[in-house]
C-alpha cells in the first residue's frame, strides 16, 4: 500500500493545533510538559501526526476531534 501524504491537510492541522495553543496562552513547552507531545514539531507542519497523537492533543484542548476536523473543513473551503 502506497503511503499517502496530503501537504495541505497536515499544514492546516498544524495551524490549527498552533492557534489553539495560542489562543489559551500555552508555550510550546508548556504543552510538552501537560502531554509529553513536540507541538513545535508538529506545528511545522512536515510530518504527519497521528490521529492518536491528536486525540491527545484535543483532550489537552478541550475540543472534540469532530469539532477539530469542522474547523480545518471550513478553513480549507475558503
């Protein structure tokens, strides 16, 4: 099976995951600290991040993964 990689998918995820560690006033090391999680890394959005990996983060965030995933379909149909 051939590995599939959508750039502009992992882009907004990371975008994402930055702006909602923005908008709580989180550093990026605060959240390695909560969560043992590189955001910084996943922020520059070259690697794919897995969807476990995720689940974690929108736990730490308090937001649903549907409501993570609404959030990157709106922005990507602008």
């Amino acid at each position: 099976m051939q590995n599939i990689k959508n750039d502009l998918l992992i882009k907004e995820i990371a975008r994402q995951i930055k702006e909602l560690r923005l908008s709580r006033n989180l550093s990026q090391e605060d959240v390695y600290l909560d969560t043992d999680i590189h955001c910084g890394r996943l922020e520059q959005g070259k690697n794919n991040i897995t969807v476990s990996t995720l689940k974690v983060l929108c736990d730490y965030f308090q937001i649903s993964l549907s409501d993570f995933f609404n959030r990157i379909e709106k922005h990507l149909s602008k």
